[in-house]
C-alpha cells in the first residue's frame, strides 16, 4: 500500500473559508451580499457562523459554493485558485483617491495608471500588473461603498454583465456601476446607490471601462 507523502496538501476550514472571502471580494461584495446575491440567508457566509457554539468547525455546504460561484459567473477552478491565492501575500500597487480619478494625467489611453499624483497601497496579489487601487470618498455609493474603502481595479481582467465596473467618460466622468448590458453601441450600467439613476452611454462616449476585482471593506 503506498504511503501519504508527508509534503502533500490538505485542504484546510480556513482555505475553503478564505477562498470565499475573495469570492465575494473580487466581485465588490461583503460575504453578506454574496450570500445574499446567490439566493441564502444573508449570514451563511458571516464569521459568526464559520464555528459552532461548542467550538466546532462548520464548514460550507456544496449547494452554497456552488450558488456563490453561480452568482459571480466564477468557475470551480477559479475557486479552486482562490484557495491557493490565500498564500500568496500582497502586493504593491498604485492608489489614488476615487475624487481625483477624473482629473486629466492619471490615466493613459488604454486606462493603465499614468502620471504622478499616485500614492502605494499593499493589497492582495492579482495577475493584472495594471491593476491599481481607488479610495472611496463620500458617500455617493452607499450601500455598496463606504467613504474611505479601497477597490482595486483591473483593465485586463475580462468583463461580464453583473460586474461591477469603474467607467470614464471622454468628458472626464469617472464612475461606479453594475455593468447591465453591453453592446457595439451602448454600455447600460446600473447605479450601485438606489438614490440614483442608471445611465446609459452610448459607445463613443466611453474613454474605457475596467472591472473591480477587490474590495477592503
């Protein structure tokens, strides 16, 4: 009978727990409105119930990984890599408050971070070496976003409807939205605050659009 190599890896309650956490992180949610948005009580994902009263380990159900994954359009293996991401450090990347994000020199044509006036910020590892960081001020997006949280944007990660999304306008606009439609000729975004309204742009009105993949809430 072969033996266990001792190096082999087993998957561990805070791996599995961790990798739902950036779940729901790199789609813009709290574990809260993750669970919620795949259709669960919203607490089955919250701290308190990741141990039982006696101080036992409580893990996740199939059914609610799989409606998390369902609702953030991710694949097993995304999960799968999640897992594994949660050794993986931070790293460092370029911050600059939301406010000034639609001043002209931060951004080059394609949306990569350009220009000074960015500050560092050491947040989890992403495979986009473009990726930088926006530091929410006000109150504009609430619910969703809280004055002083910081999401991490990503222009070379692909785009799917019900991302949220950081959009520019050629006007110099900058904002946050849920991407609801997308077409040849039309970007139809929801807005993240139920106080204000959704907007629809037409295509040449887009200087570019990226996707928030991390929010430190």
């Amino acid at each position: 009978m072969a033996k266990h190599s001792k190096s082999q890896r087993i998957l561990t309650h805070a791996q599995v727990w961790t990798a739902l956490d950036r779940l729901a992180e790199r789609a813009g949610f709290s574990p809260s409105g993750l669970a919620k948005r795949a259709g669960l009580d919203p607490t089955t994902f919250n701290k308190s119930k990741r141990i039982t009263g006696d101080g036992r380990e409580r893990w996740p159900s199939t059914e609610s990984v799989s409606k998390a994954l369902a609702a953030t359009n991710s694949s097993i293996e995304t999960f799968v890599q999640l897992i594994g991401d949660g050794a993986r450090g931070s790293q460092s990347v370029p911050l600059l408050g939301f406010a000034q994000a639609g001043a002209g020199g931060h951004f080059d044509d394609s949306g990569f971070p350009a220009g000074k006036g960015w500050d560092e910020a050491a947040l989890p590892s992403t495979s986009d070496e473009h990726a930088y960081a926006l530091e929410i001020s006000g109150d504009s997006m609430k619910p969703t976003y809280r004055d002083g949280d910081v999401i991490v944007v990503s222009p070379g990660t692909p785009i799917r409807r019900g991302d949220r999304v950081v959009v520019k306008t050629t006007g110099g606009e900058v904002m946050v939205k849920e991407l609801k439609r997308r077409t040849a000729k039309l970007l139809e975004l929801q807005s993240v605050n139920p106080a204000h309204a959704d907007r629809t742009l037409d295509a040449n009105e887009v200087e570019w659009i990226a996707r928030i993949v991390w929010v430190s809430q």
